[in-house]
C-alpha cells in the first residue's frame, strides 16, 4: 500500500521520485501554490488537481498523453473554417478572461471546477512572470468580436504543459488547439502535455507514452531538472 505524503504549507521545495505515485497518479499533497513550487512541479512531470473539498493534489500519470506539435493533424472541417477566416487567433491577450472561463468549465467526469479561485490567482502569477500563457480565438458574430473559446497552459523550455480549454462557440476550443499547434511549430516547442486522455485530444493526433518516457523527454526539453 502507497502512503501519499503530506507536505505542509510553507515546506521545503520537494516532491518524491513519481515512480512513487499512487495507481492513479497521485504523488503529494498539501504544500502551496507558489510559483517556486509550481515550477518544480512541471519541471518533475507533476501538475496541481483538485477541488474546494480536498488539499492540493499533486499528479504524476502513467501513461501521459501528449501532442507532439509535428505529428498533429487539424480535423478536416475545422481546418476548412480556418482557412475560410472564420477564426482570428491571439497569444497571452487576455489571460485573465481566458482562465476565469475555463474555470467556469469543470473537466469531464468532474464535478463542479476544479479552477478555485487560489488557483487562479497561483496562474495569474505565472502569467505576470512570463510563464503562463493564453491562446484566444475570436469570432465575428452579428458584427461584433467575440471570444469563441481559448486555452491556457505553462511554457518552459521547448514545452508546452496545457492546463485548461473553453468554448463559448462551436469549435471554439478546437481552434485554440490549432493555433497552439501553429504556436509551438514556430517557437520550436517539440512537446505539448495534455495531462489527460481526452477524445478532443487525440483528434488532434495526441498520444499516450509511459511516464518514463515523459520524464526523459522533459530532462532533454526542459532547463534544469
């Protein structure tokens, strides 16, 4: 039986090795959202999930799903749209609105958001500090521009960690995807991790690899592991 470790607010900068995680994921608990720890966390292969009713959870699953820029494919009528125009992309201008829809937009399988308002604020953060990043994409509808849908996600190194997605219009999200694709072709990102196994994704070409693998990838992709 795993025991998870607790880390108490304000502990030192640590988590265990992720071959210690739990069978679903789980490395720690506790700890804060600061974002010497944040990074820590993505630099280890670990994200921050979960909800008003439990500590932070840190996770580490094995396998990963992840989209590797140069493998991705853009689903037929989606790429037909974008040619056509219907969509205008943005990078990182307006993170704020695009995390606060997200967080009005609970993953699958989950219960109200998992977005609370510490975790905004921790993202935010991230965002001031260059780290953070949003991906808009906008829409024309009765004259007026209006937010379709967006992402966001933590860059470092040559990946990409995606956090969350929203849409507000069809294939709004699907879009955003798109233009993160685009994105990360052209700033040379070799890596977006997705975190979760998701149909959106995996139209997209995404794929699973163990999480051995994953680590390995970020020893090369990302600085100072």
């Amino acid at each position: 039986m795993i025991t998870i470790p607790l880390l108490p607010p304000g502990a030192p900068l640590w988590f265990p090795p992720v071959d210690r995680a739990s069978e679903d994921g789980i490395v720690a608990a506790g700890g804060d959202l600061s974002p010497e720890r944040l990074v820590l966390a993505y630099r280890s292969g670990i994200f921050p999930w979960y909800d008003e009713d439990s500590p932070i959870l840190w996770w580490s699953p094995d396998p990963r799903c992840v989209l590797f820029p140069d493998e991705a494919h853009i689903p037929r009528r989606l790429g037909r749209d974008m040619r056509r125009g219907k969509f205008r992309f943005t990078v990182d201008a307006d993170f704020e609105r695009v995390i606060r829809a997200c967080a009005a937009a609970p993953r699958p399988g989950q219960k109200g958001t998992w977005l609370i308002p510490e975790m905004v604020k921790a993202y935010i953060r991230l965002h001031h500090l260059g780290l953070a990043r949003s991906v808009e994409a906008w829409e024309r509808v009765a004259g007026e521009e209006i937010l379709a849908g967006g992402l966001y996600g933590v860059l470092m190194g040559r990946v990409f960690f995606g956090e969350s997605m929203f849409h507000a219009r069809s294939d709004g999200s699907k879009a955003a995807v798109a233009a993160l694709v685009a994105m990360c072709r052209e700033l040379d990102v070799e890596m977006i991790d997705c975190q979760q196994t998701t149909a959106h994704m995996l139209r997209f070409g995404a794929r699973e690899i163990p999480r051995r693998e994953f680590i390995r990838r970020l020893r090369i992709l990302t600085p100072t592991i």
